[in-house]
C-alpha cells in the first residue's frame, strides 16, 4: 500500500462511476492505472486526486464533466472537497 491506502491491483472509478482500470504501478507521486490488454488506456494519477478508498476501490476526482467545467473557467465540481 501507499499515500492514501491505494495499492497495486485496486479497482479505480472515475467521479461519474465508471471504471477506469486497475492500478498497475504507485510511485510516490502518483499512480499509474491501466485497463484493457490488447489495445490498453492508461491514466496517470495523483494522490491529490483520489476521493476515497473503499475496500478495493479507489474514487477519484475525474470526470468528462470536468473537462467542460474547465474550458468554461471554472472548478469543476468534483474537485471540491
């Protein structure tokens, strides 16, 4: 386990719900998720970003949401603690 009980193998979910993948690498920055084997997505993930821990699962602070909010200027919403 590392900074905020994420380790390697643990389920990640973005903010709206959906699955992201599993965590394949912690560094102490941060923490590499992957999902699929034939054409995989990666995400890189900061400590900073995660909502919550429950049981195997990580929540984190990401959403297609955000990204709108972004471009419009302002917080998204699912930063906000």
């Amino acid at each position: 386990m590392s900074e905020r009980g994420v380790g390697i193998g643990m389920t990640v979910v973005d903010a709206d719900g959906r699955h992201l993948g599993k965590v394949m690498r912690c560094d102490p920055w941060g923490f590499e998720v992957v999902r699929g084997f034939w054409c995989p997505s990666e995400w890189v993930v900061r400590y900073d970003e995660v909502l919550e821990t429950r049981g195997d699962v990580v929540h984190v602070a990401r959403s297609d949401e955000a990204l709108f909010e972004l471009a419009a200027g302002r917080l998204p919403r699912t930063w906000r603690r």
